[in-house]
C-alpha cells in the first residue's frame, strides 16, 4: 500500500520517482485554452504558423475545445501580459475566433517544490 499524505509521501517520492525536489516553487508556463461552438480554424492555423501545436477536440456543452502548446516566460504576469498585447494585435479573422468563444482562459502552470515562493 502506497502512503498517501504528510512527510511520508515526500520521503516515498524522493526514494521512488525520478523527480528532481527543490525547495522553491517556480513558474513553467501559461496555456491558452478556448471552449467554442464555432470552427476557430483561423485561429487554429495562426497559432499553428507561429510554430505552436495547437490541439483541438470535441467537447461538450460546446463544440470544440481548443488549447496550444504551454508558453514559458519568467513569470506567469510576463507571459499573459504579452499574450493579451498579441491577442489585441490578431488579424480580424483571427481575432473573431477569440470573440466568438464561449470560454477563454489562460491556465498557469507550476512546478510545486518543498516549500512555496514567498514574492
């Protein structure tokens, strides 16, 4: 049987998994995610031209759900300002597609060290 809280699934992590630990949390990247019940394959094919793998999949309420390649940064308030400053700047076509989502979000990700980063 597996340990499944406290100090000890920390000792049974760092015995077991190839996991570097460090001690500090630290940002790794923001994904862009859009829920929609239209095509968005402007969107799609412009994010695609910037050498980012896009993915698109059924999804229901909406039609597609749609996420691209994770974008690092050297923060996650660095990675989204610029990625609003890009979104204000799509081409009109482009820029429709984000409109027309039902959801848009932009996921931050993490790595969770021993201990959080104190700002």
């Amino acid at each position: 049987m597996l340990p499944l809280a406290g100090a000890t699934t920390l000792s049974f992590a760092k015995k077991f998994l190839p996991v570097e630990f460090t001690k500090k949390s630290s940002f790794i990247s923001v994904e862009i995610a859009i829920k929609t019940n239209h095509d968005s394959k402007s969107f799609v094919d412009w994010f695609e031209g910037l050498d980012n793998y896009v993915n698109k999949i059924k999804y229901h309420p909406q039609k597609w759900h749609i996420y691209c390649d994770p974008i690092g940064g050297a923060n996650a308030d660095e990675v989204i300002l610029k990625l609003c400053e890009m979104i204000e700047g799509l081409p009109p076509e482009v820029r429709m597609d984000w409109d027309m989502a039902t959801h848009r979000e932009f996921y931050a990700g993490y790595y969770v060290g021993e201990q959080p980063t104190v700002a």
